[in-house]
C-alpha cells in the first residue's frame, strides 16, 4: 500500500510553488474577477511564518505519535491539545488548515494558472503520512478545529449505531462537494462555512458566529460532531489510517473484557468481541450480500441521476453564472438597480453573448459534475452497506483504526495501565543501576 502511495504523494509535491508569489490566505477570490498582481518581492515575514508552520506541524504530529503509540499518555495529549489550539487556531487564526488545504490541491490538479503555496501542500500531505504509519494522530492533539471540541466536551451522550453510520454518509458528501466547487473554480466552501473560524479570528458575520456556537453548544454533549459527521479530511484520514503498521491498542497486555474502555469513548470508537454463539453468516445471508452487489450499478446510477438535478443550483455558486443571470433581468427590466459586476462587465465592453455562452457551458460542466458526485455517493453508499454486510470475528475490545480519534481516554480507564506504568517505572531505575 505504502509503495503505492509514496508515487502520488509525491507528484502532489511537486504542484507546490514557493509561498511568496502567491496570495497564501484568503483563498482564491472566484467572485470579484480581480486578477492579483503578481509579487516581484517576496514577503520574508509571511514566508517565514509558512516554514515555521510546517515544521510546528511536523514536530506536533511526532509528538502526538509518541504520545499515543509509545508513551499511551493521556495527559501528555491534553497538553498537545491545548497548545494546537492555542497556536494553529488563535495565533494563526486556523490558517493554514489541513481539510481547507483539499480545496487548494484540487483547484492546482485543474487549474494550471494557480500555484500551489508550498504551505498548503505540505498540510495537506503530512498528516496523510503520519496517518499511514500511526493512525490519526492529526485528531488526537493536533487539528484545533478537534481541539476546541475536545476541550468543551462536558458530558457526552451515546449516540446510535444506525445514527453514527447514516449520519457519517455527510464527510464523502461535503468532501465532493468541495472537490466539485474547487475544481469548477467556483467556490472554497470548507473556508467559507468553517464553523469556528469566528472564534479563531475573534469575527465573522452574524451567520457565521451563530453556527460557531451552535457547533460548541452541540459538542458539549456529543464527542467531537465536526469531526465524526461533517470533516471531508476525515474521509481521507480514515482510509489511510485502516493500513497504518502502528496503532492504539486499548489494553497494553491482555484485554480483560470489562467494558470501561467502551464506556470511556466519547466517539463509539470501541468495536466489540464476536459474541461467542455468534456463527458466520448462513447461505441467506450470502445471498442478502450477492443481492447487494448485483444491485450495486444501479444505485450508483441513480444516485448520480438525482445529483445530475443539482447541477442548476450548483452552478449558480460560480461568479460567471450569477453575472449572466443577473444582466438578463437587468436588461429585463426585472431588477430595477445595476450591481456592481455587471457595471464593472458592461465597462469591459465585451460581448453579453460570449458570457451567455460561457455560462451555458459552466452550466453543463455542473450537470455532469453533479452526476460524478452522485455516483461517487452511491459508491460509498454501497461500500457501507456491504462493510456491515460483511463477518468479522474480533476477541477482543478493540480501537477501530479507521474511527478511533487517538485521543487516549481509553488508557487511563483500562485496569492494566497502572500495572504497565509500575512495570515501565520498574525498568527505568533498573536500567539507571546498570549505569551505575
């Protein structure tokens, strides 16, 4: 997996350009048709505080994986949390992000005019890596958009098997959501609707602030929302993390079967034993599978149908649709006010036929873009479906690689851990005689 891996990882790479010719934050501005000029001067400062930020990241994913693999420290992890939430988030004011960073590797694989700041790629390709080998460690202390979660958890609800997984169906669409709008240079909505940029920049609009404080509101009570149901990084941190050589094991030793562990995970990140009696599956739930994946093209096909409808208000979110639409009911006499687009469109002098073409075109290009994520929803659709279709026999409890968020509550509540830490303390002063 790894052999496969390194070859893509590495063509994402070579899209970075160096951050000092292009505008690092905000993003993209798609709405205003105003072209940057480009930078003769790079900004020592601003590329500075990019190097500085990868190398923080760097040195705060190692530290999670020492803390989660080697040293199994609860504490040690709190701490961690607290720092990336005080640096990555109120002192870089969430910038750069590492699930905002998708938006930016998808706008360079389709656009060839923008370069990609070498900021951005690396936050996007680190965590990735550190995931491969450890887990996601990025969600134990590292990301502040889990931290600020983490920090105001008070008391969590259990939630729903059946509510988990069909709530966990929104990550694959609001990642091909932002994938589609990036690469139809419409629109960066990861960074335009993230939920606690407001806190982080102490601002926002009333829309924005009012979702900010819903989010903590909810995740007073439910393990980390953001990341369970709506992160699109988590997709990719999930997939990558299945295959990962290192992991968080519950019990350092022998698993006791005492269910603190279960009780302790905020996440329902604990997957139980097979139950004894437990027989794998009968020829009628074989055919129950046999029936699910012989219906599997159709529903990708009408999943992508039902998206294709999506692809008219799709378009809509791109700056060229929004200003065709807007100069056909001004010329209508629809509207009685010229906004300032138009204006700045009508000085330009070029033709409204080309721009109604033009939009035509993008309009299209959604339509199909629309069918391509519903297709891609049905995959993942029948890809649940025949994941709790299929046996697996586990002994014990156990950290799920995929959903496990590395946060290291189960440690402290497992019976064996004292017992380990003696053993570890033991072996120190040991090893400090043998010195002598």
């Amino acid at each position: 997996m790894i052999a496969h891996t390194m070859p893509f990882l590495m063509s994402l790479i070579g899209l970075a350009a160096p951050a000092g010719d292009v505008e690092r934050f905000p993003p993209p501005d798609f709405d205003g048709g105003h072209i940057l000029p480009s930078t003769q001067i790079p900004l020592p400062r601003a590329e500075l505080w990019n190097y500085l930020d990868v190398a923080v990241l760097f040195l705060a994913l190692s530290l999670a994986s020492y803390l989660v693999i080697k040293k199994r420290s609860r504490r040690g992890i709190f701490m961690l949390t607290i720092f990336s939430l005080v640096y990555f988030g109120f002192i870089r004011q969430g910038c750069i992000c590492s699930i905002g960073a998708i938006q930016n590797i998808t706008l360079a694989l389709f656009d060839q005019t923008y370069a990609i700041p070498f900021a951005a790629a690396a936050f996007f390709l680190l965590p990735l890596l550190f995931s491969l080998f450890f887990g996601r460690v990025f969600c134990s202390g590292v990301c502040p958009l889990g931290a600020i979660q983490d920090l105001v958890l008070i008391k969590p609800v259990k939630i729903p098997r059946w509510l988990q997984h069909s709530l966990g169906l929104l990550p694959y669409l609001y990642l091909g959501a932002a994938v589609l709008f990036a690469a139809m240079g419409s629109v960066f909505i990861i960074c335009k609707y993230d939920p606690f940029v407001a806190f982080f920049r102490l601002s926002g609009n009333a829309n924005i602030i009012v979702l900010s404080i819903s989010m903590l509101v909810i995740s007073m009570f439910v393990g980390r929302p953001y990341c369970l149901f709506l992160c699109p990084y988590s997709v990719l941190l999930r997939f990558l993390s299945r295959f990962s050589q290192w992991r968080v094991t519950v019990a350092p030793d022998e698993c006791l079967k005492c269910r603190l562990c279960e009780a302790a995970c905020p996440f329902g990140a604990i997957t139980d034993p097979t139950p004894e009696d437990m027989r794998p599956p009968d020829t009628t739930d074989r055919r129950r599978l046999a029936g699910l994946l012989l219906s599997a093209p159709l529903i990708i096909i009408l999943c992508g149908w039902i998206f294709s409808y999506a692809g008219d208000p799709f378009s809509r979110m791109h700056f060229t649709v929004r200003l065709a639409e807007r100069i056909v009911l001004e010329d209508s006499g629809k509207v009685d006010l010229i906004s300032d687009a138009s204006k700045a469109f009508r000085d330009t002098g070029k033709s409204k036929e080309i721009l109604f073409e033009e939009a035509k075109i993008l309009r299209r290009q959604f339509s199909f873009a629309g069918w391509l994520l519903g297709c891609f929803m049905g995959l993942v659709i029948i890809g649940k479906l025949i994941g709790l279709s299929v046996f697996r026999k586990r002994i014990d409890y156990e950290a799920d690689r995929a959903g496990c968020l590395a946060c290291g509550r189960c440690f402290v509540y497992c019976p064996l851990e004292p017992e380990r830490l003696h053993e570890c303390q033991y072996a120190q002063v040991d090893r400090v005689l043998e010195e002598k």
